[in-house]
C-alpha cells in the first residue's frame, strides 16, 4: 500500500533509512559525518537515532532491501542501499528515485560467471547455444543469483529463455562446484572469490554497475524540494556534494623561487598553472612568498587528484618548484561544481 | 508533525493485476463464453479441464519464450519439482490427453476454458491474468486442419457478436526455413531460432529477430579474439587438445564433463569460420520476407517474383493452399485476410503457421487488438512423451476479456431467475413442516429459493419473501404469492 503525502504541511520528522550495519553503513556514516552529519546512535541495537545539529531528521537502520520497500511506501522519505538492491527491488516503479546513484563507495557489479574449465564459453551469447544443448539433452540450465529479475532481464534482452533461476542468498560461488547450478550471477568488486572458487567473468555479461546510493520517495521529495534551497534536504544534498567532491582530491600548496633569468614572473606562473590544468587541477591561485629567506618565492594552490599530482610532480620540480604538499580536504565545492539538489529539483517539478 | 496517515491496519489489496468482477459484469462475461462454447461444441470438440498448477518443467520442455519468462512459479510445495500458475492452456490439454491416451486413436478436437496466469512484461508490474477459451485439434498435420482452426476461430467471434473481423496470417515456418537455408549447423540453428527472440515475446515483430541475429554477431566477434582459439588452432588433433586443455585446467568444475566441453570448443572453431556468412544471409532473407505485409494475392505474387521465394517454397506454397481452402470451404474471402510475415510471434513454439484475429474491417487490421490468436505447434507432443501417434497439433485461443472489450453492449438471451424466501409465520412445528413442504414442491421448478434467516426478516421488506402459516396458507407481495400458485398448477397434459 502507497501512502499519500500531504502536500500544504512539511514533512516531519523526515525519516532516512540506512543500513544497519556492513560496508554500506561504515561509508555512509563516514560520508555524513564529514557532511557534517554526525549520527547519533545509542547502541548498534538500537534501530533509531538522530542527527546532531539537524533535528528534523529521525534516521532509522534497516535491511538494504528494506529500505527499498520502506522508500517505496513513502514510510521512509530518504534511504541508503545498493544500487543492485535498489534495482532489482524497486523495478519500474515509479514511487521512488533514485538521487545520487554513486555516493562514492561499495562499488562493485553484478556479472555473470561461469566456471573457469569451461574454455569453451567466452562470451554471453555461447550461454544461448549452451542452455539449448542442455535443453536438448533434457536437462535444465541452472543459474544461481539472489537478483532474479535483473537476471530474467539481462538473459531476456539477449534472447536466452531456457534455464532456470535457483534463488540462494549466499555462498553461490560454491553452487557450480557442488552441481546446484551451472552458472552464477553475483556481485563481483575485484574478481579474486570468483578466482579463488574456479569461476571466471564472462565477456559480455556485465549486468548493472553498483555503488550505495541514496533513494527517495518521490513525493516526498517533491515536498522537500518546495521548501526551497535552504530547506533539510537542500543542505544535506549540498553538503554530500561537497564531500563528493572533495573525494580523492588533494589540496595542494607548492613553492617555489622565481627564475628572473629564464622568464618573467607571469610566465613561470602561467607555466606551472599549465602543468597543474593539465592534470585535472582546479580551484589554482597564487601569491608571493618568502621562500628559504628569498622574498622572490611564489606559492600555488589549488585542488588535484592524486593521480594527476603524482603524474606532473617530476615536471613541476624541475620547473622551479621547491615543495610540494598535500592534505585530503573533508569539503569542496566550486560554483560551477554539479548539484544534486538543482539536478533533482529540475526532474522531479 | 508528521505527514504521513496514522497508523492503521493497512487493507488487504488483491495480487497485483488478478481479476475480480462484479454480478453484471460476470453475467455477460459468461454469456458471452457460452455462446462460443456453445458452437465450438457444436462442431465437434469435446470440453475438457485441465489444471490450473502444473509443474514448471511442463512448460519449460516447449513453451516459446514468450512464455516460459513469463511464468508465475511457486515454492515446490509437493517435492515433484517447482510448481506454476499455468501460463497458458495449450501444453496442459496436450499432457492431459497424453495421459488419457487420447492422441492414440486419430485426431482428437477438444477445447478448455480458463484462466491463464502470467508475469507482466515487466515483472513487478504484477500478474496478468487472462481468461480464455482453448481449442486444439491435435493429431492432424494437414492444411485443411490448419483452415478449420482459423474458421473455428472466426465463428466463435462471430457467435459472440464480433461483426466484423479481420484474419492475419503468417508463417514462423518460413523464418525457420530462412535460417536453415542459410547453412547453419543444427544445434546453432535451433540456439539461433530460439534467441530469435525476443522474438518469441507475444506480439513482437520481424525487427526483433534481426535484432537476435546482432547480438550472435557480436558473439562471433569476440569468439575470434578468445585467448584459447589464440593458443591453439582447429588442427590440433584431439590429444593435443586435451593435453592443453589439462594444462589450462586442472580441475574441471560442474555438471559439463571433459569430452563435453572440449567437443563444444572445436565445433565453435569450425563454426566461426563459416557463421558470419551464413548469419548475414539469414539476416538478409529475414529481414526481406519481414517486409511485407498485405493482401493474400499481392504477397505471393511478390514473393514469388523475389529470390527469397525460392528459399521457402514448403511454407509458402502451404500457406497459399491455406487461404484457398478458407475461401472454397469456409467463405472467408481474400478481403478478409492479411498476410503478415513479419509475425515473428512464439517462434520457438509454434512451427508453422501463426495467426490472429483482429476486430475491425481488413483495411487497418492492426491497429485493433488480436481477439484471438494461434498457430501450429507440431511435436509438442512428442515432447511431452508421447509415444504412439502423430505429434501434430493446431489450435488456437480466445482472450475473453478482449472480447468483452471489443463488445460495447452484450444482448441478453436469458431471463432472470426469481428468488423466493420462505419465512414460517412461527416457530411451531407445523409451520416448520408447511415451509419444508412448500421449499420442496418449488426446487421442482427453475426458481431460486432458500429459507429466510433472521436478517432477511429484520430488514425492510424483501423481494421473493413469503410467509407460510402452520395450515399451508401464503402471505406476502401478491405477484410472488400467485407466481407460486402458477408453479403448483398441474399441468394439463391435454
């Protein structure tokens, strides 16, 4: 049964299901708590608790396929599972959407595995021939997964109709060995259980790529979004934004002496900022510095991932740089940076 | 404060897309199926039941895949495999008369009514459910059986008010001829066949199959790049293969044995040197007969005139022995029937023809909905473990609802039943025995009747209701008192 809103009165309390424990917990309490967010929580038993500071908000622990259904009957405005979960439980329905599909961890995909001796299977489509075989010879093609409708989905869209689901919640990498099934379809991050249990990915069968994501009933959201850009839900999505953001970035300060000899000021700049933007840097200003008692130093900051510095880093020293540093940032936000809160308010009114 | 309803007990809502009707609405419904009955009847089948469970593996064995990802299935509650909603009719009378060895002794006519139960296309949608009328004619391959299936059809309609209808017509046949001209080995050919579809998806198209053919292109792509073709060639002889094939996996895991897997291997390695041809010309035929769509005449003329013609001469020159057979025998004129090969519709159940019949006049048959739809499904009934006698089946079945739909009022032919209430006046035993009498006397005659209970009593005066006296006397609404003397009247024999 679907609840119904009303719309002339706030939603309160607004009431964020997550999970109650896991991997899916651990990084969202991180992520909310560098939002600055911090959930106030009694007990692991305990199944409430509040936010400190955000009073409106009543968070509530769940299963991830809880949350879903909970989202769905609008019981819970807001919730926090996995994308796999949410994609598999919630379908076409329309009572819920789907706000930030990659909040930045858990992720992994749900891929079709088949075990490693069988050589003759390399791609998806040699299952069509396969589970024909095994209909031929009266036998029933199994696959085990926990995600049946994904499965139907993904096998139906490539025309492959013969085989049958076996519905098992864990340990499926041991199905095909023990002759449960034939083939699984699981969650996969790196690949190494599937190694370890003598399964293999197949070519072409990468169901759905998951992450956590955060879900919302969708007229709540509606209802939260009138509110406006101050409203809970508006700092909150801002607020995640910026953590988002700030994820994987470095802050980063590098000195430096001017070369008088070799060009003019501007141009040393120009050519270190060159470097930096061409290495996914943003956010870059400069001032003058004492550097090593030399009033001609200059100091450039600016945001970078670690990638990008550890690519140019060689490059920056040899154009005049003297130190580099760098500290995680727990924030970042840019004017022109994506908002999540504009983005839903744009789909949903 | 908090928006949402207080907490209540929530209803119980229905499962998700079954049906419930009310009084009006199941009259006609039933009237509407009994006229239909009543003429299949008529010409010869026989009404039989078949379960509404079966097990899953009934229709997993045949059943397209139009079906079969579309089946409700249940817990396995008796430990003889998992059970489902049947998802059609067809495969359940097939089994039943199997079981009754009624395919042993020629054709056998018979016909099922009931209630079919599948997934929506998109599953969480809920269920579908659909009421229909089955009626096989299995046990007979020929044309003339094919033509008196699609007239049957046509009659029922007709029988149940549908004015005017136009008949489609096509032919899996002639795409599974298409893919066997092509050259295609046969266990590819029949993998080929049955992902040809999305196909199989009830009322999907000819786009669908060329669709299908894509997705094994990219199959044959990526068997080209495969390390292990790489590492090795299809000369190796076996040995070398084996030996390889211990080398690159020490413990074989699963149900597939050694032998099965490394026979597979080399049969896709001579398989990729000739499939890419012969898909493109499967495709290029498929997709040259999936074009056309129109009058019968026209059609053949032009299949005849085209290349591809030459390549589905059984199932062409079938098909025009099928509409002149509906035109001398049945007077289903050429106006009325559409032919339509791009009907890719259960190909992997159906062999042969495939049909349906729209309400509406033949110039826009498609865009009215199919009131009935069926084909040929030879071998079914092998499948299904048929020992003796010929697997051959047609048949075909009416969605009632459509009907319905299609209907805008339903003429009644049947007058009202009228109730009569008994009250004894007291609680006397005389009384008692006066109202046994009297409710005895009247269950002679086609009224409906039953004892008044203590709610029809305190209630404002009832319809039917009579009360009778300890001496046998009535009171009550006159017209109820005097349609009961009428009843008790002997009838004049003379």
């Amino acid at each position: 049964m679907k609840l119904t809103m009303n719309h002339n009165a706030p939603i309160d309390p607004i009431r964020l299901a997550i999970p109650s424990k896991g991997h899916l917990y651990d990084g969202l309490i991180e992520i909310l708590k560098s939002a600055g967010y911090k959930i106030r929580r009694a007990s692991d038993r305990q199944y409430e608790a509040t936010i400190a500071g955000h009073g409106r908000f009543h968070v509530v622990f769940m299963r991830p396929t809880d949350i879903v259904e909970q989202v769905q009957e609008g019981r819970c405005h807001l919730g926090v599972t996995g994308y796999d979960v949410y994609a598999e439980h919630s379908g076409a329905a329309t009572s819920t959407s789907v706000v930030i599909q990659d909040l930045g961890y858990g992720g992994c995909r749900l891929v079709v595995a088949v075990p490693e001796s069988w050589i003759d299977v390399t791609h998806v489509m040699d299952l069509a021939e396969l589970t024909q075989r095994f209909k031929a010879e009266g036998k029933v093609f199994r696959i085990s997964t926990k995600y049946g409708h994904l499965t139907r989905d993904f096998f139906r869209k490539r025309g492959i109709h013969d085989y049958r689901i076996v519905a098992s919640d864990g340990a499926l990498e041991l199905h095909p060995s023990l002759g449960i099934a034939d083939i699984i379809v699981d969650l996969t991050s790196s690949g190494i259980t599937l190694k370890d249990n003598r399964l293999r990915e197949l070519a072409g069968g990468r169901i759905i790529d998951s992450a956590a994501c955060l879900i919302g009933h969708t007229e709540s959201l509606k209802s939260l979004i009138a509110e406006g850009p101050t409203s809970p839900l508006a700092l909150m999505l801002d607020s995640i934004d910026s953590v988002r953001l700030a994820d994987g970035r470095i802050l980063i300060e590098i000195t430096g002496l001017f070369q008088p000899k070799l060009s003019s000021k501007s141009t040393q700049i120009e050519k270190i900022f060159g470097l930096l933007s061409g290495h996914g840097a943003s956010c870059l200003n400069w001032s003058n510095v004492n550097c090593k008692g030399d009033a001609d130093g200059w100091q450039v900051k600016g945001l970078i991932g670690t990638r990008g510095l550890n690519s140019c880093r060689r490059a920056l020293l040899d154009s005049g740089a003297i130190s580099i540093v760098g500290v995680e940032p727990r924030l970042c936000l840019e004017h022109d940076d994506h908002s999540t809160f504009e983005s839903l308010k744009s789909i949903l009114t | 404060m908090n928006t949402l309803h207080p907490m209540v007990e929530r209803p119980v809502a229905k499962v998700k897309g079954t049906i419930s009707r009310n009084e009006t609405i199941l009259q006609s419904f039933d009237l509407i199926a009994s006229r239909m009955i009543a003429r299949i009847r008529q010409a010869g089948y026989r009404t039989i039941q078949t379960p509404d469970l079966d097990l899953v593996e009934l229709h997993e064995r045949k059943s397209g895949a139009a079906i079969t990802t579309r089946i409700l299935e249940l817990a396995d509650a008796f430990s003889q495999g998992p059970v489902c909603m049947r998802p059609e009719l067809t495969v359940g009378v097939v089994r039943s008369l199997i079981e009754s060895d009624g395919l042993n002794a020629g054709p056998a006519r018979v016909m099922v009514r009931g209630s079919v139960y599948r997934l929506s296309e998109e599953p969480r949608n809920g269920l579908q459910q659909i009421e229909q009328i089955g009626v096989e004619l299995l046990g007979d391959p020929s044309v003339e059986a094919d033509a008196e299936v699609i007239a049957m059809a046509d009659e029922a309609l007709r029988t149940a008010g549908i004015t005017r209808r136009t008949i489609r017509l096509g032919d899996v046949g002639l795409i599974l001829e298409a893919v066997t001209s092509a050259g295609l080995p046969e266990e590819t050919r029949r993998a080929v066949i049955e992902t040809l579809a999305d196909t199989a998806a009830a009322g999907q198209g000819i786009e669908h199959v060329e669709n299908a053919l894509e997705h094994w292109a990219d199959w044959l792509g990526d068997q080209s790049r495969s390390k292990v073709s790489v590492a090795s060639s299809k000369e190796n002889h076996n040995q070398d293969l084996q030996r390889l094939f211990h080398q690159l996996v020490p413990h074989v895991v699963g149900r597939r044995t050694e032998s099965e897997i490394l026979s597979r291997l080399q049969q896709k390695w001579e398989l990729s040197e000739s499939l890419p041809e012969s898909l493109k010309k499967a495709s290029k035929l498929v997709h040259e007969i999936g074009g056309l769509a129109g009058v019968p005449s026209d059609i053949f003329n032009r299949l005849e005139a085209s290349p591809a013609g030459s390549l589905i001469q059984k199932s062409l020159s079938r098909l025009k022995q099928l509409v002149q057979i509906l035109n001398r025998r049945y007077g289903i004129t050429e106006d009325r029937i559409r032919i339509d090969l791009s009907i890719a519709r259960g190909i992997g159940f159906y062999s042969g023809l495939v049909f349906g019949i729209h309400d509406g006049n033949e110039a826009e048959p498609l865009k009215t909905p199919e009131l009935s739809g069926g084909g040929r499904y030879d071998g079914l009934a092998s499948v299904l473990g048929l020992k003796n006698g010929s697997d051959s089946g047609v048949g075909f079945a009416v969605g009632l609802d459509r009907v319905m739909s299609a209907l805008h009022h339903v003429d009644s032919d049947e007058t009202e039943t009228r109730l009569i209430i008994i009250s004894p006046e007291d609680n006397s035993d005389e009384a008692e025995a006066a109202a046994s009498d009297l409710y005895t006397k009247l269950l002679k005659y086609s009224v409906g009747i039953r004892f008044a209970t203590q709610a029809d009593q305190m209630d404002t005066p009832t319809p039917g209701l009579i009360f009778i006296s300890a001496d046998g006397s009535l009171r009550g609404n006159t017209q109820d008192i005097d349609f009961i003397k009428s009843l008790e009247t002997p009838i004049d024999n003379n």
